[in-house]
C-alpha cells in the first residue's frame, strides 16, 4: 500500500526547490564574486553580515538588481575603507553611492559603468586628481565628489556629461580656473571650499554665491567683480614695463585686467634701496599710487551709480509702456465689433444680447465687462481668451467666439445650459455667457497658475523652477477625475471633451488641475486645421467620418501622460536618434515612446528634470505603463476614464477629491434633468 505525501511536503518541497535554483542562479551570476572581493577587502568591521553565498544577492543589503543583474549599490556609512576597484566589474550598475565611509586613495577607472547614472563619492578620503575616467560616463545625471581631498584642476573634459544634473565638488582641494565649465543642463553646482581661482564664466554665473563660497581667487558674479590694478604712470624709470613679481623695479604704464590670482604683490623688502630711490621723500610713491587708485576707484563707482539709475528709470518706463500698449492692444481686439449697445437701435441688423448666468446671481452687467481691462491669455481653435479684471477687482475668464461655429441661437443655448451646469473640483466653471448676433463670450473663473503646458515647457533656460514629479502625479490623477466627471455626468448623452491636451489643463490659486475648454468642440469652425493634431487619436484621421468619443479622450489623455513624463511636446518629437528605428523627421509622441521601450533603453524616455528625485522609478514606470494603456491603437483596448484615476490613485496614495465620488459609477447630475438634454449631441 503506497502511502500519500501530504500536500504540506509538497509544498515544502516546491519551496526548497525555488531556493536552491534562486541560489545556483546566484552562484552562476557574474556580480557575485566581484562583490565578495569588495567585501573581503573593505568591510573590516563584517557590517555587511547578508553578503554570503547562502543567499540570493539580490536579496543582499544594499543591492538591487535588474534582470538578475545588480544595478543599484547603496552602501552608506558603513566605515568601508580601502579602495572600491573591484566593483569596477558591475557593468550593468545604474545608482552608486559609497557616501559617508572612509574609501582612500585615488578612484579606480569606472569606464565600464556605461549605464551608471548616479555616483556619490561625497564624505569619504578619497585623493588624486578629478576622476579621469568619469567623464566618459555619458549616461551620467548626478555625481557627488564633496568632501574628499581631490586636488589639481577640474578638467574640461567634465563638460562631455551633457545629461548631468548635479554637480558637487565641494570642500576638496582644486586648484585652478572654472572658465571652461559649460553643462547645459546642470540645475546644481556647488564648488566652494576649494582653492579655485579666475573669472566666473557667464554659463554657471547664475548659480548662488554659497555655490564659489571660500574660494578666495575667484571673482565674477556672484561673487566679488574681477579688480583692475593701475599704478603711477609717471614715476620715473619704469620706461613703460609692466610690474610683475618677477620684476619689482618696474611699474606698469597701462592699466592691466587681471583675477585676485594675479593681483601684482611688491616683492622689495629692502627698506634701504626705497630710500635711495626717492631719499627726498619717503614713501611717496606708495602714497601718489593708493591715491590714484583711489581717485579711479571713485570716478568708477559715481559712473556706475549714475549708470544704474538711469538704466532703472529707462527701464521703468519701457515696461510700463510696454504693458500699456499690451493692454490697449488686447482691449482693441477684445472689443474692435464688441456687443456693447449701438447708439443707433434702428439701424438694419441690430440686435442687443444679454448675459446668462449660470448660478442664478448676476455678478456683473455687460457693460462692467466691456470696461474691463484686458490682457490676451490664448488664442485656440474655438476663439481667444482674456484675462479681466473688473471695477470691482473681481477677474475672470473671457472666451471669444469670434468665429466660432455657433449656429442658432436655440442651439447654442441648449448646449451651454449642459455645459454650465457642471460642476466639479477638477473643472472650470463657466459662469456665464452673451449671445449676439455679432458676438458670442464664454466667461469662466481665471486661474492664476496658468497651464500645465507652460509649467513643463515654460522657460527651460536657466533659472528654470523645475515641475517636480509629486506635482506631476497629483496634476494628472486631477485632470483625470475631472475627465472621468464630464464622460459619466450625462450617461444618455455620452459627453465627452474633445479637446484635451496641455494647455487646456489649469492650475487654480491652491495648485489644484482643472479642466478647461471641454465640450467645445461643436463650436469650432469647420475645415478648421487642427492645432493639436499630437493629442488625435488615430481613428480621427482616417476617411470613414469618425467624430470625436470618450474613447478619443482617453487617447489624448494618455498622450498628454506622456508628455508630463518626457517633457516633450507631442508634436516635436525628432525620431532620428539612435536606437529609435525611424530615419530621422517629426515622429508622435505615443510611437516614439513604445520604440524607446521596445529597445529596452525605457529609462531614456522620462524627462531629465525628473531624473534629480530619488526613488521615483517604480512610480514613473507605472504611469507609463497607465498611458501606454490609453495611447493604444485601437479604441476597444482603451481603458475608461473611470479605470484610468484607480490606476493613477493605486500608484501612490494620491488623495481623493474632496467631493470622494465613486468614478466608475457617477450617476447623472441632479441639476440636469432629461429635459435639459434633449436636442443636444456633441
């Protein structure tokens, strides 16, 4: 009789068998002997206690792998010591830090750390001159030398990590001028505690004077202005040489540029030969010299002073005549064939509108909002918008239909009666309208933080605020809901945007995104180009007529994810880089994407700016996966709105809205009857 294996040994079993196959792939990886190397030769105090052949060394403290290879080392104020050479061998690592231990002389050649991203050296007592091998790390974001004894000049070559992010230097011993750094997109640099000298180059000159701190040799904003030195021009035996320290017996007879590095210092000691040179007077020709400094010194700073005020009452004036001539020129097109009431009722064509408002309280009559001042915020394919400020000090939002697609007033009134009535956290709400003949406003609530589209592409020079990455999430999960609201408010209509896409996402005074424009899209003319053409679902371009669908909203969202991950506008993306699989010219954002990811190189697809936060990739990866979701080709395959914000929601605890609404299961507004949608379609 053959006796049953309980099922406990089976599993039992199962479980031993997974362990030793984890191990034997463990022992067969090429990471493993180099980290035991660096363990037998750095760690005296036996701190890394899990670094054995036991166990996976995945699972080891400190290291992280990717596709069984190891390819993040972080190893913090463990008191290693010795040198890190035989971690030279990992050639799949990303993310290194050694801070904070006691690691000594000079850094070993890490050419072949080709993906190495980020490196920080900094609290250790490492020496020698800058790494020669590091700026061959092209891959490079942050690196991080502070606080060691590095000596010698920080080489030109540095400038080839075009990617890099951070640099730190500080409190070392370089020597030597930083004219020839030139990083373009480096948002951190600090350099002090060092003995750096010369001119500061205008290319990091932007950067805050704790950046060049205790260097006393530097000069050049922000630190101290490079001096000027003049001596007396008169004195007699110079014969028009120039002082050196080479050359104490000569004065210079022009005035010479030089760094406090090269500041001439008087090398004659000899009391006696200063005597013989002007026995009649001692010390005179000190004397003529300090006052002639002095006197140069003087007529500088009054020019300066005298330079500076006129500048800023220049200045002044050209701004303030500037924004004038804006404001006029914004007011002149707002208001060039406005509906104000004709002065002449009987003339042919004549018709007076009114404003509709939506809340049932009339905050302003027609004429407060034609003598408002204006400013132009946008221009779109369903009119311009205004920025006005009333008499009251209110201000508000103004969309002109100018050449809209209206079409009747009956039609235009019924569909606005929609519109008007949504109201959620994550929308802007129209507050009223005015309906002419000759004119057609949408007025709305203003929101004083712009537009998504300019917080990611705004200003990239220097002094750029980089949109951080939890901004980033909270920014789409609102927008989301805010979507999700107008797709299930009305289940009988089918509302959907039909315009998504940036510059259509706001930001209110508290920070919170709102979703502007929706449900415009009958109003605009037709034949009109598309200005957003990036954010066009695929199924829009083709012959067969298809109109515009929640689920071509779920296209333009997910592409307008992707443009929050990459920085990139949708539609200025260059296929021509390498590894991308295109012959070079304008390629879409959603196709340039899934190339990048299907060469395995996901990393290059997120933005640079969000490559300084630490411990974001997990999150970035799962946003990406969210919009790859949403940008598939084919409608069907598209998740809902409802399904995209629990996506978004479960990749960080991204907070409810205030309202807690349950998105997959909004019911129909109850301030929105049937009656109110009958006869209205998008």
């Amino acid at each position: 009789m053959v006796m049953a294996v309980p099922k406990t040994l089976h599993f039992a079993l199962l479980i031993i068998t997974v362990h030793f196959l984890l191990l034997e792939a463990s022992l067969n990886n090429p990471d493993l002997q180099p980290l035991l190397d660096f363990k037998a030769s750095t760690d005296k105090a036996d701190t890394l206690t899990t670094w054995n052949t036991t166990s996976d060394l995945c699972s080891w403290m400190g290291v992280s792998c990717l596709q069984n290879r190891v390819s993040r080392l972080v190893l913090e104020n463990l008191q290693l010591s010795s040198s890190f050479e035989s971690l030279t061998q990992l050639t799949q690592l990303r993310v290194l830090s050694l801070k904070n231990n006691q690691f000594s002389g000079s850094v070993p050649n890490l050419s072949n750390f080709t993906a190495l991203k980020l490196l920080f050296l900094s609290h250790n007592e490492l020496s020698g001159e800058f790494p020669a091998s590091v700026p061959s790390l092209f891959r490079l974001y942050r690196l991080d030398l502070s606080f060691n004894n590095f000596s010698g000049q920080i080489p030109s070559t540095v400038n080839r990590l075009t990617h890099l992010l951070t640099l730190r230097l500080e409190e070392n011993q370089f020597s030597g001028q930083v004219s020839g750094l030139n990083l373009p997109n480096l948002q951190d640099l600090n350099v002090s505690g060092n003995h750096l000298s010369g001119q500061i180059p205008e290319s990091i000159s932007g950067f805050p004077q704790s950046a060049f701190a205790q260097n006393q040799a530097l000069c050049g904003s922000p630190m101290q202005p490079c001096k000027t030195i003049v001596t007396d021009p008169t004195k007699p035996g110079t014969d028009g040489a120039i002082a050196s320290p080479l050359n104490p017996g000569t004065n210079p007879t022009s005035i010479v540029s030089s760094t406090p590095s090269s500041i001439p210092t008087n090398t004659n000691t000899n009391p006696t030969q200063n005597k013989h040179q002007n026995p009649g007077k001692p010390g005179s020709a000190k004397m003529s010299s300090v006052a002639l400094i002095a006197i140069i010194l003087g007529d500088f700073i009054v020019l300066a002073v005298i330079s500076l005020l006129l500048y800023c009452y220049f200045w002044r004036n050209y701004v303030k005549d500037k924004r004038r001539s804006k404001l006029l020129e914004g007011e002149k097109i707002v208001y060039s064939s406005s509906p104000y009431p004709n002065p002449n009722p009987n003339q042919a064509g004549y018709e007076r509108g009114s404003m509709v408002f939506f809340e049932g309280v009339r905050r302003f009559e027609l004429e407060d909002l034609l003598r408002a001042s204006a400013e132009m915020l946008g221009k779109g394919g369903f009119g311009t918008a205004y920025k006005a400020v009333l008499d009251d000090g209110s201000v508000v939002a103004v969309k002109r239909l100018k050449d809209a697609n209206v079409g009747g007033r009956r039609e235009f009134e019924q569909h606005m009666e929609v519109l008007g009535r949504l109201r959620h956290p994550n929308l802007v709400s129209f507050k009223a309208y005015y309906f002419a003949r000759e004119e057609k406003l949408l007025v709305s609530d203003y929101m004083p933080n712009g537009s998504l589209f300019w917080l990611l592409h705004g200003n990239r020079g220097p002094g750029r605020t980089p949109l951080d990455w939890t901004t980033r999430l909270k920014i789409a999960a609102g927008a989301a809901r805010g979507i999700t609201f107008i797709h299930n408010t009305c289940k009988s209509l089918k509302l959907n945007h039909g315009n998504i896409k940036s510059t259509n996402i706001l930001l209110d005074k508290t920070g919170t995104a709102r979703v502007s424009d929706f449900g415009l899209l009958i109003f605009c003319p037709p034949n009109t180009p598309s200005r957003s053409n990036g954010y066009r679902a695929p199924e829009l371009s083709s012959s067969d007529g298809r109109k515009q669908s929640q689920k071509s909203d779920v296209y333009s969202f997910g592409v307008l994810l992707l443009e929050l991950l990459t920085g990139k506008c949708p539609s200025m993306i260059d296929g021509g880089g390498p590894g991308m699989g295109y012959g070079g010219g304008a390629v879409d954002l959603p196709r340039w994407v899934q190339s990048v990811v299907r060469e395995e190189w996901t990393a290059e697809v997120f933005d640079l700016e969000l490559m300084r936060y630490k411990d974001i990739e997990e999150e970035m990866v799962g946003l990406l996966q969210v919009a790859m979701a949403c940008t598939s080709a084919s409608p069907d395959q598209r998740p809902s709105m409802g399904h995209v914000v629990k996506m978004i929601e479960e990749i960080r605890g991204v907070e409810m809205s205030p309202c807690h609404e349950t998105l997959d299961s909004v019911t129909d507004s109850p301030c929105l009857s049937e009656d109110t949608f009958g006869g209205v379609s998008q």
